[in-house]
C-alpha cells in the first residue's frame, strides 16, 4: 500500500510503515534516540512509526523551536538529530547549529524536497552532516539513518 502526499519536489508515493517491518528485514534496526523535526504532520507521524517498529526511541516536533524544548526536557543523550530543512520559524540548519554545541556527539540528517542544488547552498557541508531526499521509500529511509548513525564524525 501507498500514501500520495504532496512533498515538496514531487507527488511521489511514500511507502506505508506497515510494509515497512518486512522491508526493512534487510536492514539494520536499532535502539539509539531519535529526534525527528518536520513540519509536515502525515510525513512526521510516518517517520516516527517506521522509526518506533524497528526499536529506535522517538522523539518529534513540529518545527525548531518546538525541537528546542524537547531537546531541554529530554535527560538522555539523543544520537540522532533527524530534521527537514525548510520549516517556519526556525529551520533545520539553524536548529542543528543551536543544538551541536549542546550535543557535540549527535549526529545531524537532513531530510528534503528541494533539489541538490538548492540544498547545496542551503546547507553547510559539514562531516557530521548529511541530507536525505523526500520523496523516499522506508526501506532507504531506514538504511539512511542506520547508515547515518554508524558514520564516524
């Protein structure tokens, strides 16, 4: 089964995460903390269920500054900083910029609509950080951010 959802780039399907536990067999799962930041809710809520079946722990927001408090109110380390480039009020650069100094060892992926190009300009090329292309499918999704975990920074 699909979901059409309107993302930024095109009108391609993104995969239902109820597929995803059997497509992701062939990749890596984990248990690391996850922040996920994207302002689109659909596109957010499938992230974090995907995320959550494979046994990682979720946390999410709607936008930056939201992300903010959820960062201050959360104890543990959070390993991954999983963030949409392009939202309202705060976007994902300026979130990841405000938080790496709090968390030297999270790792940053930023997920996208927009073309290479754009992105290019947008988003500074740091080693700690990586982009991901919406629209996508979960099992690349779930490589991605294992992958995205596993990098030395």
């Amino acid at each position: 089964m699909n979901i059409e959802k309107d993302i930024p780039g095109g009108q391609n399907p993104v995969e239902d995460p109820h597929n995803a536990r059997d497509s992701a067999k062939n990749y890596h799962a984990g248990n690391e903390t996850i922040l996920v930041v994207e302002d689109h809710d659909a596109i957010r809520r499938l992230m974090v269920r995907c995320l959550e079946k494979n046994g990682y722990k979720v946390l999410s927001a709607e936008n930056g500054n939201d992300a903010l408090q959820v960062f201050e109110n959360y104890s543990e380390p959070i390993h991954l900083l999983l963030s949409d480039v392009i939202m309202p009020e705060m976007d994902g650069v300026k979130l990841a910029e405000t938080l790496q100094p709090l968390a030297p060892k999270m790792k940053v992926l930023f997920i996208s609509g927009y073309t290479d190009d754009w992105n290019r300009y947008f988003i500074p090329a740091h080693g700690d950080k990586h982009l991901f292309h919406k629209p996508f499918t979960i099992p690349d999704f779930l490589l991605e951010v294992r992958k995205c975990l596993d990098r030395d920074s």
